[in-house]
C-alpha cells in the first residue's frame, strides 16, 4: 500500500505543510490558509493510497485534527519539546519545521501527544474558561486596591468586594478620574463575579453528572471545582499505567540523573501540566489544614519538620495524587488510613 506522510507547521491564520512518500522523497509542499477548504484541497491533491499527517500541538491544533479526521487521515499530535530532531533545530524555518515533521512521522521517530475524547475537550475548556475568569477577577481587584491606596483610603473589610465593602467602594467620592476609573473596574468585577458564579454553577453540574469525579470529591480539599480541573486536564487515567508515571505528568518528581554508580536528583519537573500542579497544591493545603489524621497530612508533617514548607507541600500533592490513581483504578472513595 502506498503511503503518504505529511507534516504540517500550523499558524494562527496559516499552515505549511510537506508531503513525502516512504522513501523520504518530497511529493508536495505549500502554505496555505488554515481553514478547512484550504486543508482539504491540500489532501486532496496527493495521489496516495493511505495519508498519515502529524501536527504540531498549538492552539489551533484542534480544528486542524478535526478536519484531518474527516477527510480519512491518520492524525497524529506531535509532542515537539519532546521530538527532539525538531526542538533542538538550528534553523528554524516553517518549510524545514513542516519537513522535519514529515521526516520523524516517516521514520517513526516522533513524540505523540495525548488527545483525550471530544467530550474531555469541551470539559476542560469550561475549565479553563472558569480559571480564566479568576485571573481576569483578581487584576482588576488589585487596580481598584492600586486606587485606594494612591488615594490614601483605609478599610477594616475582611472580604472588600463583599456585600458590605462593595457598597463601601460605591460610596467613595474621588477625583473625577480616578472615579471614572473605579467605578468602570467595579462594574467590571461585578459581572465577571457573575459569569463566574454562572460557570461555578455549570462544573457543579458537571461533577456530579461524572462518576469518576464524585470519587474525587470525597478526599477532603477537593471541591466539585477542582475535581474537575484533576480530570479533565488528566483525562483518561487508565493511559497511566502505574501512579509513579501519572505523578511525572504533573511535575511532582524530581529529574533523575545517573552516571555510572552515581545518582543525582534536581529540581522537580518544569515540563508538565502545569493547571494539575497547581490545583494539587491548592486542594493538598485546604487538605492539611482541616484533615490531620490522613496520611496526606501525616507526610506533609514529617517531611517539614527535615526538608521544609515548599517540598512538604511537593511530597503531600505526590501522595495525594497517588491516592487518586489507586481510588479511580479501583473505583473506591477516599480512606483516611491509606
């Protein structure tokens, strides 16, 4: 059967793509509009039995994998730190990116990444679309903070953009500027507060419609919220065949180095899912602080006493994650003697 593999270096409002047959001869190569018509007319234009693609994973890649999908082509996502032939390229061209890309896919030499099912997907960006909301809260909260204090304005509010200390801020008489100003990022707050509290009201939904992410629920600092952020930037957990490989993914082991009979352990990953890191953190602390029998807090403890804070918190997030690996496997609630 005669095979066609096509790399593709995609842009925002283009692709490059190259074509090779199994030999490494170039049979195509064009840049075009990254619209589905411009795809299609690219395929189409190969005279191939079978076409096998690989795209590079940006924000984009989606769209793009979609369309490859519907047209009959073996898609792959190109994991392109880990691809190394790509990554560590001297001369970074989109037509030597495209063939690179094609080249690794022929010789099978190329690092996939994960696509979790469509359903995942359209989860995980409600996700993400509620922690961007929270950024988008706290920069204007810290402009109206910025106000308050070049204009010398004290308060005794424990939550200022509560019921109380929003009527507070409505009632400040400024300079016409800065009260242009204060009440355009009040209005602001006001109704990303309630986008967010509309969108909290969805992942809500979403969690306890979810079998796997009611399990979650039960470990004490896990909120619907989080639950959700813990399973769908995962997705399939079974992809992870031990707990060890699942903790890796989210940059909370150590990078390994060993020469010889010599063994050296660096810093804790960078290269991972940074949205799991971050939740795990968040839900290990609410965890310590009202859980002390479990044996997540009994770690936590043990290792601040010799290693400090930071990496307590580290060891604690690694445990918790292992014990979620092993409550999903085996379809079991949290247990506070693990």
């Amino acid at each position: 059967m005669r095979t066609t593999y096509i790399g593709m270096d995609i842009h925002k409002n283009f692709i490059q793509a190259a074509a090779m047959d199994k030999d490494g001869t170039i049979l195509k190569e064009q840049k075009f509009k990254s619209d589905i018509n411009g795809i299609r007319r690219f395929v189409d234009g190969l005279d191939s039995e079978k076409i096998k693609a690989a795209i590079e994973a940006t924000c984009t890649w989606y769209h793009v994998y979609e369309t490859l999908n519907s047209l009959g082509v073996d898609t792959t996502l190109v994991n392109i730190r880990r691809t190394k032939v790509i990554a560590e390229s001297k001369i970074k061209t989109d037509p030597l990116d495209a063939r690179s890309i094609a080249h690794c896919l022929r010789t099978g030499f190329i690092a996939t990444a994960y696509i979790p099912p469509k359903e995942i997907i359209e989860q995980r960006d409600i996700l993400r679309h509620s922690i961007s909301l929270r950024k988008d809260i706290n920069r204007h909260k810290n402009k109206i903070h910025a106000i308050l204090l070049r204009n010398g304005i004290k308060h005794k509010f424990s939550d200022l953009f509560g019921a109380s200390g929003m009527k507070f801020l409505r009632d400040l008489k400024l300079k016409e500027s800065e009260q242009y100003r204060l009440n355009s990022y009040l209005t602001i707050v006001e109704t990303l507060l309630q986008e967010r509290k509309q969108t909290q009201k969805k992942i809500e939904t979403l969690c306890k419609s979810n079998e796997q992410a009611m399990l979650l629920t039960s470990i004490p600092g896990i909120s619907y919220y989080s639950a959700m952020v813990i399973f769908t930037e995962i997705g399939e957990f079974s992809r992870f065949s031990n707990p060890k490989k699942l903790c890796n993914y989210a940059g909370l082991v150590p990078r390994t180095i060993q020469s010889g009979s010599h063994v050296y352990h660096e810093k804790i990953l960078k290269e991972c899912n940074q949205h799991i890191k971050w939740i795990l953190v968040q839900s290990t602390h609410v965890h310590i602080r009202y859980c002390q029998s479990s044996s997540i807090t009994r770690l936590y403890n043990r290792v601040m006493k010799k290693k400090g804070k930071a990496k307590a918190t580290v060891a604690a997030s690694r445990k918790m994650l292992t014990i979620i690996w092993h409550m999903l496997m085996k379809g079991e609630r949290f247990k506070y003697s693990d």
